[in-house]
C-alpha cells in the first residue's frame, strides 16, 4: 500500500514537473513576438491618434482600453479559450487548422485550401517583418542611451540578425533551453516597471473600462480607424498561441498566458498610460522612458535578447510551416536538416533561411525605423486571424456538432473584429502594408501554379501509362531475364505502371525476382501511428505493392518506415535491394493547360526541387535514376 501510494506521488510530482517545464518553455517561445509589443505599440498607437498634436488624456485612456479589450477580444477569447481546443490530433497553426477542416467535411475543399493557403502566405510574411520591427525597436533605445550612437542603429540591427540567421544551421536546442528564463526575466521587468509607473497617474485605470475605448472610435471616425490599425501591434503574436499548440499543449499555454504573460502586458500598457498622462513628452519612447537613464543599456540589453528570441520562434515557425506545405504538395521538396537527434520537429531549411534573410535585410534598410515598419505589420497578422476564425467555424460546426447558427454565432463576432482590424490595417497599404500584401500574393502565386502544373502533369502522365495489372499478366505470358535481388519503384499513382520499371523492361531487358511498387502518402493528420504507417498487398509471385503513410508534420524517411514493414513479412536485405526514381525533364508546351509564365514558373520550382533520394532520405548508393522528359 505504502509502495503504490509513494508510487502515485512520484507520477504526480513528475506530470507537476512536467507540466511547470512545458509551461516555461512556452513562456519562451510562444509569447516571444505578443511579449515584445509594448515596446512600440502604445508608443505607435498613441502618436498616430494624436496626428502630430500634443498626446491628450482621451487619447490615451482610449488607446489603452482598446487594447487591453483587443488582447480580451482576439488573444484571449478567441485563440487561448477556444482556437486552443480545435486541435488536429495535438497540433495547432492555419495548416493544421485546414486539414482538419477538410476532415470534418469528408472532403478537399478548395475554399479551405485557399485559406489556408493565405493563411500560411501572410504567416511567412510575418517571419519576415517580425525580426526587423522587434530587433530595430529594440537597438533604437539606444538614441536615449547615447544620442550619438544614432547612426549606428541600423548597422547593429543589421548585424544582430546576420549572426541570427547564421548560427539556424547549428541547431537551436541549447539557446532554446535559455530562452524560457530570459522570458521570464522580461516579462517580470514589463511588471515592475509598469507597476512603479502606475503610481505616476493611477486615474489611468479607469480605461479598463470598454466605455473609452468606443468613444474613441466614436468621436475620432477615420483617425479611429487608422488608430485601430496601430493598436493591433499589440496583438500580433496571437497567432502563435495556436501554431505553438504541438510543442507544448493546451494546458500550459492557457495557464502562462492568464496567469503571467496577459497581467505582465496589461500592468506594463497601463505604466506607459500613467506615464505619457504624467509627462505627455515621455510618448517619444514611452517604454525606454519608464527606466532612470542608468538601468537603460541593460534594459537594451534585455530588450535585444528578448527581440531575438521573439525572432527566433517565428524563424522556426516559418521551417515548420514549409515543411507542411511541401508534405501537404503545396510547394516542391525543399532541403530539410535536422539539427536534433532526438527532436524531429527541429528542422533548418537553408533555402527558406536564405529567402528570410533577404527580405528582413531588405526591410530593415528599406524602412530604418520600427516606427515607419509598424505601417507593414498588422496586414500580414490580421489576414492570418481573418482566415483562421472562417476555418474555425467549420470546425466548429462539423467537428463538434453544432447547428450551423450556433456556430456562427459563436465565431461571428471574433470575425468582425478581425476584419476591423484587417480594414484598419489596409488603410496603410501606401505607408508599408503593400510589402506583406505582395510578398503574401506571390507566395501564393507559387503554390497556385505549383499545385496546377502538378495536376496537368498527372493527367498528361496518365495518358500514357500502362495498368500495371496488364503488364503483370503480359510479362507472365513472355517473362523477360529474371534478376536476383528486390527492386523498389517509386510512383505516385500505384494503379499504373512507374514510369521507372517501363524503362528498365525497355532498356535493360532484365526484371527483378522481387518487384515493389512504393506510394508515400500524406494523411490530413500531423503524423501517423506507426500500426498505419504501412500497408501491404502481395499481387503476384514478383510483385507487391506497399504503401507508406506520413503525417503532415513528420519527416518521410523510406528505410525507417520499411523497417516497420520487415516486422509485418516483408523479408528483404537492404543491401540487395534497388530503388528506382524517375527524374522528370520537363519542356513548355504549345499547348499547355497555363500561360506560358506560368509554364516556366512551375518547370523553374520543379528544377529546384530537392532530390526525392534526399528529400525519402533513401541511401544514395542505392539508387537508381531512370530519366524521362515531359512536356507540360
């Protein structure tokens, strides 16, 4: 009894550990980009509401209920209390989200894919403009610090993320152990200062209620609106809560969020208020402003690190959302490292890691303050939110089985709120917010154009492929050399004969005593049970079809998975078996199913495609690459 009863509270005192660890963690990466905001939000909000004029108390007081209501409305209501709960087998984020919508509607939905495809456009995008405004809002405290650093502002932001993006390919799991500390350390200085600051005008408190905050919007019509757009800066970083899902669970994202990142935020707006309310100058920097001038360099100190983590996880988030979409065939294989033995979801993709570089140098040098950045942001996030409060109602509604009005009316309101904000934000399409707009357009340009040339080349492929039950049954007729050893053909569509074996039959005369012919799928779920993993079918003396399946979120690697199939019956010796790939060449044609820069788009993403023996992960020596040239 005594053993059982010590035995019981060792499980609890580990799942409390356990528990409390996830929660740090989340701290750490979750909350790194919402957590960031105060350094620029009220600051930008504020200014923007006072369109050049000295900062009034109306201003104020409204602009700090706005957003402590926007943090109620959006982050905590919508994705902490109830986007938390949609989860696709654990996993959260607008992929994610997609697919399990087009579960619970038993079918593909080519409106759920384009949201999601939007979705994810504009969270990549996101990736981009993250690093610029929280690293360059960081290294500007600087200006106060020493005023003739001022010039140096931009080249050190310019290095910090350089040296950011350079060590990705080392792996981030040591400087992410860190990372929840530090954002402990952060998120309890916001407190502190925002608790010392109250103090300057607590009347400042009465803004919590929703009273100023639409008589705000009430008596300022346009300024209002384009005050919205700023105030959002507060909220970006919600989406995270959702898309971080998978790493941490619902629980500790919940219980971190009410119960210190939310407060920290809250106390730390509401100082700012007091402060600006006490000294209306302090609205040049309100945050750096909040500290004695000989805590400031370590609160750069701080800032900088905290900016850098907040950059980091969105970096990672970006790895991971392309690395669904290439599994999802949303976009071609791209080069995948992992930088973890132990931790599959750690990924680094140099050529996505490239693409981001560029365009957050670009940014930086394009806009040089986080001031003129703040005009780009707020597109990219609230397009995000639009999409995902569509998608949740059909999960909402098919998945939890609610009528159709109840479902509506629960997420109805959640959506006005996000097309508030995303018309706010269009309102400064020529300050800034053409930049996501049109990085999110092209994104989706590519994957439109790669999932269309992709369907025209199946339907022209199939055109000219064999039933692969009447080349079994001709080759029974006239079986051609029989060769020892097992070879494996790669296809896609397992009913046809893969374009691989047509070749060897035709070329080398020769056929294997063993003949399987392997199909990857992708499931709708972020990964598979390893009982699902494979299945297999005997249809002849010679020749077998095995099919393996891949969640979204896992990487398909061919041998683990046939190690799997061994234990089923599959005897066979690694070392004598070959596998069989076929290498399209493709060639515009006259009369393709696309206009002709569609064409040479989709033939340039095919190119840079990385190798399918790399991408399966399939030993190199064991390959053979049989090409083929298609006209598309």
């Amino acid at each position: 009894m005594t053993a059982n009863a010590t035995s019981t509270e060792d499980q609890e005192a580990a799942s409390t550990s356990g528990f409390w660890g996830l929660t740090l963690g989340s701290v750490g990466v979750v909350f790194g980009d919402i957590g960031t905001s105060p350094l620029y939000a009220f600051r930008e909000a504020a200014t923007g509401a006072a369109q050049g004029q000295p900062v009034s108390r109306i201003i104020v007081l409204g602009v700090l209920s706005l957003i402590l209501w926007s943090l109620f409305i959006v982050v905590t209501a919508k994705y902490v209390l109830l986007l938390l709960r949609a989860d696709n087998n654990g996993e959260g984020g607008t992929l994610s989200l997609m697919a399990l919508g087009q579960r619970a509607l038993g079918r593909r939905s080519l409106f759920l894919m384009s949201l999601g495809v939007v979705g994810a456009s504009m969270f990549i995008g996101d990736s981009m403009i993250t690093p610029a405004i929280s690293v360059l809002s960081a290294v500007e405290g600087l200006k106060l610090a020493a005023p003739a650093l001022e010039h140096y502002v931009v080249p050190l932001t310019v290095f910090i993320l350089v040296v950011l993006f350079a060590v990705q390919s080392k792996g981030t799991a040591r400087v992410a152990s860190a990372f929840g500390p530090v954002m402990v350390v952060w998120f309890t200085s916001l407190a502190v200062m925002g608790i010392v600051h109250i103090s300057d005008d607590p009347s400042v408190l009465v803004a919590i209620n929703p009273y100023y905050a639409v008589q705000f919007l009430l008596s300022h019509g346009t300024i209002g609106l384009v005050t919205l757009g700023a105030v959002f800066l507060a909220v970006t970083g919600g989406e995270a809560l959702y898309a971080d899902l998978g790493h941490f669970g619902r629980k500790p994202i919940q219980s971190a969020w009410l119960f210190f990142v939310l407060p920290s935020l809250l106390i730390n707006y509401f100082g700012q208020g007091a402060l600006v309310l006490s000294d209306p100058g302090a609205i040049e920097n309100s945050f750096y402003r909040m500290v004695p001038d000989l805590l400031l360099l370590p609160l750069v100190g701080l800032a900088t690190a905290a900016t850098v983590i907040a950059s980091q996880a969105v970096i990672t988030g970006a790895y991971s959302l392309v690395s669904q979409a290439v599994q999802l065939g949303l976009l071609p294989r791209f080069e995948v490292r992992y930088t973890s033995e132990s931790h599959a979801g750690q990924i680094y993709l140099p050529r996505v890691n490239r693409l981001l570089l560029i365009g957050v140098m670009l940014l930086v040098l394009l806009f040089r303050t986080s001031s003129n950045l703040a005009s780009a942001y707020g597109i990219a996030v609230s397009t995000t939110m639009v999409a995902d409060g569509i998608m949740g109602f059909v999960v909402i509604w098919k998945l939890w089985n609610l009528r159709a009005a109840v479902a509506a009316a629960v997420i109805a309101p959640f959506v006005i709120v996000d097309m508030t904000f995303f018309s706010a934000n269009l309102l400064k399409l020529l300050e800034g917010a053409w930049v996501p707009l049109l990085f999110g357009a092209a994104m989706v340009v590519t994957i439109w154009t790669w999932r269309r040339g992709s369907a025209i080349l199946v339907l022209k492929t199939r055109k000219i492929e064999v039933p692969l039950d009447v080349l079994i049954a001709s080759l029974e007729k006239r079986p051609p050399h029989i060769v020892k050893g097992t070879a494996v053909f790669l296809t896609s569509d397992p009913t046809s004969v893969p374009t691989a074996l047509l070749h060897n039959l035709k070329h080398n005369k020769v056929l294997h005593e063993h003949n399987v012919v392997l199909t990857i799928e992708t499931a709708q779920t972020p990964r598979v049970d390893l009982s699902e993993r494979v299945r297999m079918e005997k249809i002849s003396d010679k020749f077998s079809k095995v099919r393996l399946r891949f969640g979204f979120m896992e990487s398909p690697n061919v041998p683990r998975a046939l190690a799997v199939a061994r234990k089923l019956g599959w005897q066979f010796d690694i070392m004598s078996t070959s596998f069989f790939v076929s290498r399209r060449s493709l060639k515009p044609s006259s009369q393709s199913g696309m206009p002709s820069w569609q064409d040479q788009l989709f033939i340039a993403l095919s190119r840079s495609a990385n190798d399918a023996t790399d991408y399966f992960q399939i030993p190199t020596g064991r390959v053979v690459e049989v090409g083929t040239q298609v006209t598309i």
